[in-house]
C-alpha cells in the first residue's frame, strides 16, 4: 500500500514538473514570437517611410544627409531617401542634376540609383546628370565610383576628372578622360557651361534655370551646338551672347515665354 501511495506522489510531481516545463516553453516561444513581430513591423516601418527633397525651377537646394554627407540639388532635380537612412544603408534615388559631397564608410556604401546609371561610392566627390530629356552622366571631381549602367549591367569605375555619359538616342555608354571636372560644377557658382550641346539640350538647361518658357519654332539642325560658359541672370543677355555663336532669332511672347528660330546649316 505504502509502495502505491508513494508512486502516485512521484507521478503527480513529475505532471507537475511537465506542467512547469511546458508553460516555461509556452512563455518563452511567446516572447520570441513578439520579438520577430516586432522586428518586422519596425523592418516594414522603417522601409515605408521616405523623404523627398525638390528643387524647382529656377532655384538650387542643398541637403545634409542623416550621415553628414551633402548633396547639392540643381534647377529642376530631386532625392529620395528612407527616413532613416544610413541605419543599415545608404541608398538613395535622384532625378535631374546633383552634386554629392559623400562621408566615408566603408562598411555602408552610398548608392544613387537613376533611370540610367546605379552609382556606388565610399566617399568622394562627383556629380551625376539624368534629367528626364537628354544626356545622363557621372563626373568625378575627387575619389573614386563605380558606375553601373541600369540598362546592360556594363560598369565603369572612374576616378577624378574623368566621366561616363549615357546617350539615350545611341544607347552608348560612353567613357571620356582628362576632362575638366570643375566646368560641370559651373551652375553652383551661377554659371552655366555647355559643351558641344545640341540646341534644345540647352534650349532645356535655360528652361530649368530661369524658369521661362522657350518655344522652338523651326527644328534643330546639326549644326546648332553650342560650347562655352555662360554667366548672368538676365535670360535675354543669355540669348543675345548664343546668338552670336549660333544663327537664331528670339522674340518674347509674354513675360516668362520666349519663341525661338532656329536658321537652317550653312553649306
């Protein structure tokens, strides 16, 4: 009897004992199962979140980053990067023309992605073009960046005064040295510079600087390039300078819109 009542002792501890166990499974599984929640939602929350910066028209904006770097909008351009960039990585995307002043980290890279290039730097200095309408570019004015052309996977590294360009008539990825990097810097001292630029490229480049209408009136020739640096904030002193390198008329229509006539190519 007593060998009986002792045995039924020592199976109820040992339900207990499971009892305990299993709870304490229960509890700690619970708390994982939160945790992971948790961490999601934050990853979710985190990846939801981004913040847009845009220049308009007719003005410039500089942005200092979460990571200390500072990029330098031109007319017409915008970024877009997550709320807390440079946590786990520094990536944003860009439209138009900046100019980057990158912090060194070596573990976190910083990524501009554009309609035609992805950019990868450390740290240095460059400039990158990718307006909607014409030539997209990367121009390094110190350091190094790789430079992925989103189209062909095809990369380029390249370093100070040296450039890739994207022409998105050709489809050419096309890689230029020993060029003078400081002259693409031109518009963030209030100039601007054009180098062998078809007409309505610069046609474009005046639109987003001065925030005028410039309506082309007969079609562009192959001969109407313009090259030089251009300065002033008057339009008109502009157009008048052009006119002399190029054969074209002008006429203002109303204050902010102005009809360009373009002469056909002299044999």
């Amino acid at each position: 009897m007593g060998d009986r009542i002792l045995l039924k002792i020592e199976e109820r501890l040992e339900r207990k004992k499971k009892t305990y166990y299993y709870r304490i499974s229960a509890s700690v599984a619970a708390v994982i199962l939160l945790g992971t929640l948790l961490f999601t939602f934050n990853s979710i929350f985190k990846t939801n979140h981004f913040i847009t910066v845009a220049a308009q028209f007719g003005e410039q904006k500089n942005v200092r980053l979460p990571d200390s770097s500072v990029v330098y909008l031109n007319s017409g351009s915008s970024i877009v990067y997550p709320e807390h960039f440079g946590e786990d990585s520094r990536e944003i995307t860009l439209k138009g023309e900046a100019y980057f002043e990158v912090v060194h980290k070596e573990k976190h890279p910083f990524i501009i992605s554009s309609a035609h290039f992805k950019t990868q730097v450390l740290g240095t200095r460059f400039i990158v073009t990718n307006y909607e309408k014409g030539l997209a570019s990367v121009t390094v004015v110190s350091g190094k960046v790789k430079v992925t052309d989103q189209h062909s996977s095809k990369s380029e590294i390249i370093t100070k005064n040296q450039r890739v360009s994207y022409d998105d008539v050709s489809g050419a990825f096309i890689r230029s040295n020993n060029i003078e990097s400081s002259n693409y810097l031109a518009w963030r001292e209030g100039r601007i510079f054009f180098d062998h630029a078809q007409i309505d490229q610069v046609l474009l480049t005046l639109q987003r600087k001065y925030n005028v209408v410039l309506k082309l009136d007969s079609k562009p020739y192959q001969c109407n390039t313009i090259s030089g640096n251009f300065s002033g904030n008057d339009i008109e002193k502009i157009l008048s300078s052009i006119r002399f390198i190029n054969d074209m008329e002008y006429s203002t229509i109303k204050n902010d819109t102005i009809k360009i006539k373009l002469k056909p190519c002299k044999n």
